[in-house]
C-alpha cells in the first residue's frame, strides 16, 4: 500500500466538523474526480472514479447525505500493469442533481462555474475540507523515506490557481507547474507536507511522516558529520606525509645535526610518531611547547626542505 493510499484511506474516514464542511469537501471532489453527464430534460448527472474504495464510499455518501438522488457503483478491472480495481459513483441525471450542483456551487446561474468556490471558502474550516476533499479527489504524497513531494492534480487551471490561493489563505506556499494536458498544485518542503497534512486532518499519518522525518534527518546528520570527520583525519594525515618527507629530505641532504635544537626536537619526534596529531605530538615532548609552536616549527622543517629541491605535493 503507497503512502498516499494510507492518507486516503485516514481521510476518507474523517467526518466534517459542520454541513458546510462536507459541501466543499464534496465541491472538491467533484472538480478534482468528477465529470458531469447530460440527461433528459437537460439534467445533469455526476460521475466521479478512484482506485480507492474508501474515497468512493466517502463521496457516495456525502451525495446521499445532500441529496435523495439515485446513484449506482459500478466496479472495473484494469486490463494492463498492476489491474487496479476502478470504482465509479454515478449519480444518475435528474432535478436533483441540478440543485445538488447549485448548492455545491458547480453551477451557478444555469451555467457550469468554472472560475472558484468562494462562496463556499469563508471559513477556515470550510478551506480545511476543501483541500481535503482536493487531495483525496486527485492527491499524492511521497513516502517520507524519499524525497519530499505533495501535489494535487487537476486539468482545470483556474481551479489549480485556486487551489493555491486556498495554501496561502492557510500559510502554506503552494505552487503551480503544468504537466503535459495537467496543472500540478505541489509542495516540496518537509514542513509544508507536514502542514498540509495537519491542516486536512491526516494525524495519523502525520506522525508516521514526522517519524520517519526524524529518522532520516538524524541519519544525515550523521552522515554529515562523519564525513566532516572523515575529511578532517585525511587532511592531517596528508599533512604528516608532507612533514615527515621534509624531514627526511632535510636528514639526507643537510643533517639533522645541522638544525637548531628546537627545530631538531620537533623534527625527531615527528619521525618517531609519523602519524600522531599535533595534540599527540604536544604530549611526546611532554608539554614544553604547544600546538601552535608545534606547527610553527613544522612550518620551519617544510621552508628548509623547499630551499634543499623538496617539491611538497598539493
């Protein structure tokens, strides 16, 4: 099962808070699933389809509880890929669905509205419900152990411009992009997914993607850092191999013998430690000079050897 079929399936079982709550739950998932059909008398019918059995049930009977208008469910059989079950509601034209479209505020003044819902978005609650009603109609939602993707689907782009309006009023940064014959309604960020998720009301699932979030974020970090780590040790052993060259370069064409005697104590104890840190190397020479003295004479060695022909490596 996808992630996105679990936040489905959460949703589908989700009341809303008042009746106009479940009028744009329903309005969304009519514009994002549904498709109008044209009987006698010119009335209108509604057929809505989805591979989720949960949606399909949430939208029959958010129909039922508006109206008294007769449906049918007919369940179909992919013939290609995975076979997915299809169910389709179909309500059948009639009076009824007129004013079920009116009320919804898909039609208005004899005409389909194809513009917005405003009528419908005054309350918060009601905005809640509608992107609810937009995800479970036409959503998707990566799972949180990959990249991070929300987007809602529609081929309608005013209703997709809404849709984002709708993210704003709620302070999410939605955005639009067109795929192909679609206009996607997407958000990217963790914090925006968790957000939205928040926002429709998807809790369970919100705490499994927070989980996981956690997880993965903590993994990075570790990662990060022991890559830092990493770096950080084959910076200091390069910077020894350089060290312990110099000196070498220096014992055969020059002489230790030759070399001052703090210059010469760092040179000596650096080739009986070759790989130990300056931290180390303060501790051999039992803390009669620093780490910074350690390295200023280290410098010194590097100087000197440069001056004999030593071509240190970058």
């Amino acid at each position: 099962m996808s992630f996105s079929t679990e936040v489905k399936n959460e949703l589908a079982r989700k009341a809303g808070e008042h009746s106009c709550c479940d009028a744009a739950e329903l309005a969304a998932l009519i514009r994002m699933g549904g498709a109008m059909s044209i009987g006698g008398n010119a009335n209108l019918g509604i057929n809505f389809s989805s591979e989720n059995a949960a949606v399909a049930r949430k939208v029959l009977g958010l129909i039922k509880g508006f109206s008294p208008v007769k449906t049918e469910v007919v369940v179909t059989r992919g013939r290609r890929l995975k076979k997915n079950n299809t169910y389709h509601v179909r309500v059948v034209p009639s009076r009824g669905v007129n004013e079920l479209l009116a009320d919804l505020g898909i039609m208005r003044d004899g005409g389909l509205n194809v513009q917005s819902d405003k009528a419908l978005l005054r309350k918060t609650c009601c905005r809640r419900a509608y992107l609810r009603g937009a995800f479970l109609g036409a959503g998707s939602v990566n799972r949180p152990e990959g990249s991070y993707h929300l987007e809602l689907v529609t081929g309608n782009e005013d209703l997709a411009k809404s849709l984002v309006r709708v993210m704003k009023s709620l302070g999410l940064s939605g955005r639009m992009t067109d795929r192909k014959d679609d206009y996607i309604v997407y958000l990217k960020d963790g914090n925006a997914i968790t957000a939205f998720l928040q926002i429709i009301g998807a809790h369970n699932a919100l705490l499994t993607f927070e989980n996981v979030r956690v997880v993965k974020d903590m993994r990075n970090q570790v990662n990060r850092l022991v890559n830092c780590e990493t770096a950080n040790l084959q910076k200091t052993v390069n910077a020894a191999v350089r060290q312990v060259e110099s000196i070498r370069v220096i014992a055969q064409k020059l002489g230790l013998d030759k070399l001052s005697p703090p210059l010469r104590e760092v040179a000596e104890a650096r080739l009986a430690y070759p790989e130990a840190t300056l931290s180390e190397l303060v501790e051999v020479l039992e803390g009669r000079i620093g780490k910074s003295g350690i390295n200023h004479r280290l410098r010194k060695l590097g100087e000197i050897a440069k001056s004999l022909g030593f071509q240190q490596p970058e």
